[in-house]
C-alpha cells in the first residue's frame, strides 16, 4: 500500500483566491422558462460560471438548448452537466442527463472559462431559441402526452452500469517521465491521474512540495493533454513528503489548497491519496480531509472526488473502515472509494488477492450506506502496480490483463496502476522509478487500462 521508493521532496509557494457566488441575470417567473447565469471563483485569468434553467411554464420542458457569446479572449476550458460546441466566441450547450424539467422544476449546467484582461460576463443569451429572461416563450418542442419521469441528480461518479475511467498515474518528479502525446498515441488512453501535490510552506499546493501550479513540467504535460482532447486528475498525497492534511489547520483551509488547484486546472475530478501514515492513520487529519472534500463538492458539484487507501486481501482495514464510516458520517459525497491492492503480502495470485480486496471493499460500501452490489461497485476503485511491487508481488501484463477485464464486467469506478513512467521493460531489475521490472514492450499495462 505504501511507495517507499519515493524520493524526498522540497518546498515552494503557492497562492489561493476563491469568488463568491452572485446572480447577474433574473431568476425565473411563472409563465415561462429562463436561464440565469451565476459566476463563482474567479483566479484572475478565468472563472467558474453556471446556467440554471427554471420552467416556470406550466408543462414539462423535455429539452433544452442554451446559447450565449464569452467576449474576446475568452473560451471554455471545461464544461459539465451538459455538452457543448464552439464556434468563435458563440457557444451551444445542450443538455445531457437532465433535459426533462417539470414544471416548476429546474435543471443546470457549469463550467470553466480562462480569459484575459479584465472580466466581462457572458451575453446575448438564449433559451431554446428564445429569450433567457424570465418569462421567455416555451419550446416548441411537444412535450410528451404521459407523465415525465423524474431524472435523480447523478453522482459524479459514473452511475452504475456505466464504468468510470481508466487513469494511470503519471509522474513528472522522477522516473524519466515520458511525453503524455506521446504514451495518448500509442494506447489511445486519454486520463491521467497526476501525481503528488503536496504542502509548500504551510497550507499551500505545489507539485512534490516544489513545483508551482503554473509554469512548470506538471502543467505543460496538462496542457499536453488537454491539447490532444484528454483530461488529467492531480492526486494530493502519495506515501512520501510534506502533506496539505496535517498542514492545513481546519477543513475550509484545507479545501482552499483543493480549489486552488481545481481552478488552476478547470479540473473534473481530483484524487486524495491518503496512505502516508500522518494522514491516514491520523483521525483527525482524516476528518479534516473528509470536511474540506465536502466544502469542495458544495463549490464543485460538478468535479468527482476520489478517495486513495491502502487495504488488506481481504478488503479496508481499521483505518480504512473509519475513513469511509467517518465519510458517511461527516457527509463528505465521496465519489470513489478506490484501494491499492499491492504491497500487502498478496501471495503469487495477485489477480484473485485484488478481486478479493475489492469485494472487501464492495461489502462494506454496502453495508455503510445500504447501497446494491451495483452500485457499490460504481464507488468504488483499484489502482494496482504494474508489474512488480516494492514487496516483489508480480502484477504481469496477463494478471493485469484479468483484472481490466472484472474491473469492466463490475463496471467500477475507477482504474489506475502506479505508474506510466513504469510502464517500460527491464526484465530482472526489481523495483524501479522508470521500468517495470519485467519483460514487456512499452506502455503494455496503459494499452490494457485505456480499454476500461
């Protein structure tokens, strides 16, 4: 559960702006449809913003199509709870789970925009084809001649039935890191999970304590993703260095290091790799990190947060029971609970050791919050070591291959594997930064994991 053969990291500075939420635009009134713009976080070179649609029109809204025109200079950067096109500056968006509004209902959508120069809010916004403002005329569109069925707010997490993502770690610290195009082209994966931002001097973010948000190898390899249509999930943690838990005095402090870097990034998703021991066996510092994610889901409902632990062969042990007991408890909306079945005296049967772990897993997401079989499994994770671990345990290409294969009949969560920069041959030489330990061919373990 444990990566030992971490390097120890330094210090940098970092710093944090977090807007309040205000309305610019009417809400709605009885007679007919509207949407109202709101922004959130501004970090001076973009912003959160969200449309909510209100029907106030007396029957059932079975669709929508929202309009507006950003300003010059200014584009999405990441758009959720709904899909969306660009031509120029006028952007479309049209709904996705949640185009049926019933009367009186309503439905939204976010998302990030950068800009340059000085703030200017969206304009010249339409509803459908008509007007956004309170009282606009309804689609016309037939709503239909039976009683709409009630769409339940999604979780952020994939619904079960779905699957999630396959995201392997990528690190740019050590290891010979590989250019991310590069890996997306040869395996057609398109998530990362970045790793490890950590404390710099206090309670502020840094990649391994050192690197800044902005500027460094980190964030070029984002914007290298982005670029070539991927998406990236910075995990906060990781076994080695200086933690943001523990540095952070309270959960709001704490969830603030978490925004800064959700707005650096216009993120979906975030990752808390809680298995150094001043966190994970710290029940303080675990409720603190459960609080500050609970303050990022209220700002964020849109970004999906991700839990990282250690387990047993047979599932969580005491401190990952509490976490996910305390997760309940503290309403934390954790997304995905996801394990490190690896450095855990696993035995030569690595694939029936994770299977076992994960349905350990799975029994107890049931019996804390009642949840099916199915939808346990949609909660919850697995992120393995690809080829061999740090206790020797062998994860090769075909065990590997069994555990992509239940992962997709289970339709988890989550996968991942420690790491890319792994993910190369070198058949004999033990645990390594930059290779695997055993004979393969390059990115091998990503290939099977982008097809989850």
């Amino acid at each position: 559960m444990t990566r030992r053969w971490l390097p120890a990291l330094g210090l940098a500075a970092a710093a944090a702006t977090i807007g309040a939420m205000f309305v610019i635009a009417p809400a709605n009134a009885a007679g007919g449809v509207s949407a109202t713009f709101t922004k959130g976080s501004d970090w001076g070179t973009g912003y959160e913003g969200k449309y909510t649609i209100a029907n106030g029109s007396g029957s059932a809204l079975p669709s929508w199509t929202v309009e507006f025109d950003l300003p010059s200079g200014a584009k999405i950067s990441s758009l959720w709870d709904g899909s969306y096109t660009a031509s120029g500056q006028h952007v479309t968006v049209k709904n996705s789970w949640n185009g049926n509004v019933g009367n009186g209902g309503s439905a939204s959508f976010g998302f990030n925009v950068t800009y340059s120069g000085s703030y200017t809010a969206p304009s010249n916004c339409k509803l459908n084809g008509g007007s956004c403002s309170a009282g606009g005329t309804p689609p016309t569109t037939t709503p239909p001649t039976t009683p709409p069925v009630t769409t339940p707010p999604p979780t952020t997490t994939p619904p079960p039935g779905t699957g999630g993502k396959g995201a392997p770690y990528l690190y740019m610290g050590w290891g010979n890191p590989p250019n991310p195009q590069t890996v997306m082209n040869a395996t057609g994966v398109k998530w990362f999970t970045m790793a490890f931002i950590n404390a710099s001097g206090g309670c502020n973010p840094a990649w391994d304590s050192s690197r800044p948000l902005s500027g460094s190898a980190d964030a070029n390899a984002i914007a290298q993703i982005k670029a070539a249509g991927g998406q990236v999930v910075p995990s906060f943690g990781g076994w080695s260095g200086n933690k943001l838990g523990p540095n952070c005095s309270t959960p709001a402090a704490l969830a603030g290091a978490y925004q800064q870097v959700i707005n650096a990034y216009g993120l979906k998703a975030i990752d808390i790799d809680i298995e150094n021991s001043d966190e994970f066996e710290n029940e303080a510092v675990q409720d603190r990190i459960l609080g500050a994610l609970k303050i990022v889901k209220q700002n964020n409902p849109g970004v999906q947060t991700i839990l990282t632990f250690g387990t047993s062969t047979t599932g969580p042990n005491f401190y990952g029971n509490r976490l996910i007991d305390q997760s309940k408890a503290l309403g934390a909306n954790v997304d995905v609970y996801t394990i490190m079945p690896f450095d855990f005296g696993g035995g030569s049967n690595m694939y029936q050791s994770t299977v076992n772990a994960a349905n350990g897993l799975r029994d107890k997401l049931k019996s804390t919050f009642g949840w099916s079989d199915a939808t346990a499994y949609g909660h919850l994770g697995i992120s393995g070591m690809n080829g061999l671990s740090d206790q020797q345990e062998l994860t090769d290409l075909s065990t590997w291959t069994q555990i992509t294969n239940w992962a997709k009949t289970n339709k988890i969560g989550r996968l991942a594997f420690w790491s890319v920069n792994r993910d190369r041959g070198c058949p004999g030489g033990g645990v390594q930064a930059a290779c695997s330990g055993i004979a393969q061919n390059d990115w091998d373990f990503t290939k099977v994991t982008a097809g989850f």
